[in-house]
C-alpha cells in the first residue's frame, strides 16, 4: 500500500541529506513504526508521505499510484493523520473538528453527522456529551481520541500518525495506545508512525523501522528486531531490556498449559508474557491460573520461544 523507493530530501546549505536514498514497503493493512535518534529523519519521512514536505528526489506509491504527481490537496483528504494531542482547531467544535475532511469530500449534511456520530463513538467519546464541545474544554487524552476520530472520518485508507501520544500521561497513554491498536486492527488500515518510544513502536507497528543520520538501518518485524537487533547501533537503541519489551508483544495463550492447577485468581489468556512475569515478580510466585484452567509457569515464560 505505501511504497518508499529511493527517498531523498535534501535541504539547501544542509552538510548531508535529512532522508537519504530510503526505501520501505507498508503491505496494505499493516502498521510500520519509523524510530530513531531525535533528527533522524522520522518525521521529514512521514511528512513526505502527504508531501506536507517535497522530496527531492525517490519515488512515493500509495496502492499502486505516484504520489507525487497527484495533486497535493487530492492526496491528503485521501490520507488521515494524527499529531499530538490532536492538531485541533481552537475556533471549531468537535464535531466541526471531526467533520473537516468530509465536508472537504463534498458529502451532505445527514451522512456528515452520522459520521461525526460513528467516529466519536468509535474512538470511546460519546458523541451526545462531546459533540458540541470546544477544544479546550477536553483533556489531552479526549483531544488525542478527537485528533484519531477527525483522521479516520474521512475513512481513509492509510493513516500517518506523528507522536500521537507524546502529550498525554503514561496512564492515558497506555489506554489510548490499546484502543488504537484495537481500531487498527479492526478497521485494516495502513499506518504509517513515527514514534521514539520503542515500547509503543512494538506494540502498534507490525513492523519497525530503525533510522539514524536520515538511513534506514533496519526494517523487520516487532518480534524479529527485538530478538536479533543486527546492528550494535540498533541494539543499543532498542535498550538493553529488548527482551522484556519483546515478551509484550505474545500472551498466556502463546504458552503451554500446564494441567496443575496454581492457586489464586486466574489471569486471562490474552494477558502479556511480561505483565504475567511481572505478577509473578510481585507476588513472589512462580506460576499463575490461566482462566479455562491450568497455569503457566515462570519457566514457561523464560524458555518462550515464538514459532
């Protein structure tokens, strides 16, 4: 769906290129996380994209088309995207927020406001209560959810998202971080994010892109580049507790079970490998209930190794 082909940009008077000769394919319905050191070249990349910065030189396909010779206005209502704490305007209500890229389209009024109502519910805002709301009457979290709701209005097919959540508190952040990732997945877009936390690069990218000095270094899946870095740099980068980031990418399902029952309130199957560890670490145990019956133990987790 997106197809980065020798990307270049290369600014007048700059020593070396902020991209250079980059190329990155984003299978349709797919989510990639472009990560590296700060001027690295992750947003230069992700804003020519929707050419809110030219290239130079390289070629950009979206499903098969040159984005670069589309007309700029055409291709962004075609493209959702979602910058920190929204990118709202002050001046317009949410739903006047929300409807931009369809009023852009040309819809009609009803179809606009069914679907101010379907995205604010979508994203866990009920329209009813926030609708009619100003921007700065909203918290950083319903701001965020505002900034996803107005991106996938327009029901686009990929959507780029430049630090979505850098704004918010890690308690906020982590609950947004699960509801995008569940829209993602239910909705099968293409996205596109720049990020520098490694751990939400893992957990909302399918795959993950290492850049440094506007190169790419490394492009692999989340599991893949977690367990076999190969580079030092990227090792590095990625943090000496890869491995623990790693196990939060698989669940209690992915494990064996044993048939012995362990004592205590049973986990759900869907819980991570690291968030069962660390229950295991805070309770002092050394095997957990999996709710349907059986346990897994804290050797289970520590010898996982993904098929």
């Amino acid at each position: 769906m997106i197809s980065l082909r020798g990307l270049t940009k290369s600014y007048p008077g700059a020593a070396h290129p902020a991209v250079a000769d980059l190329t990155l394919e984003v299978p349709e319905g797919t989510s990639c996380a472009l990560i590296g050191p700060s001027g690295c070249g992750k947003t230069t990349t992700l804003r020519m994209v929707n050419r809110l910065v030219e290239p130079t030189s390289g070629e950009i396909l979206i499903a098969g088309q040159d984005a670069r010779r589309m007309d700029a206005v055409t291709l962004r209502r075609g493209i959702g995207y979602v910058i920190q704490e929204g990118g709202l305007f002050p001046h317009r209500s949410v739903a006047d927020n929300v409807a931009t890229v369809p009023r852009l389209l040309g819809w009609d009024a009803p179809r606009i406001a069914a679907r101010v109502e379907e995205v604010l519910a979508l994203v866990g805002l009920d329209p009813a209560r926030f609708r009619d709301r100003w921007p700065h009457q909203l918290s950083g979290g319903e701001r965020q959810r505002v900034g996803v709701a107005r991106a996938l209005a327009g029901d686009p097919p990929v959507l780029l998202m430049d630090e979505p959540f850098g704004a918010v508190d890690p308690i906020v952040r982590a609950r947004l971080q699960e509801e995008v990732l569940r829209l993602l997945r239910a909705l099968r877009k293409t996205v596109l994010l720049v990020t520098h936390d490694v751990a939400e690069a893992v957990r909302l990218g399918d795959a993950v892109a290492v850049l440094r000095g506007g190169r790419l270094l490394r492009h692999a899946p989340a599991a893949e580049i977690l367990a076999r870095p190969g580079d030092e740099f990227v090792a590095e980068f990625l943090g000496a507790d890869r491995a623990l980031t790693r196990l939060a990418l698989f669940t209690l399902a992915d494990l064996p079970r044993r048939p012995d029952a362990a004592p205590g309130t049973p986990f759900d199957a869907a819980t991570t490998l690291r968030d069962a560890l660390a229950a295991m670490l805070a309770g002092g145990v050394r095997a957990l209930p999996v709710a349907g019956g059986g346990s897994v133990a804290l050797d289970d987790i520590l010898a996982f190794t993904p098929a």
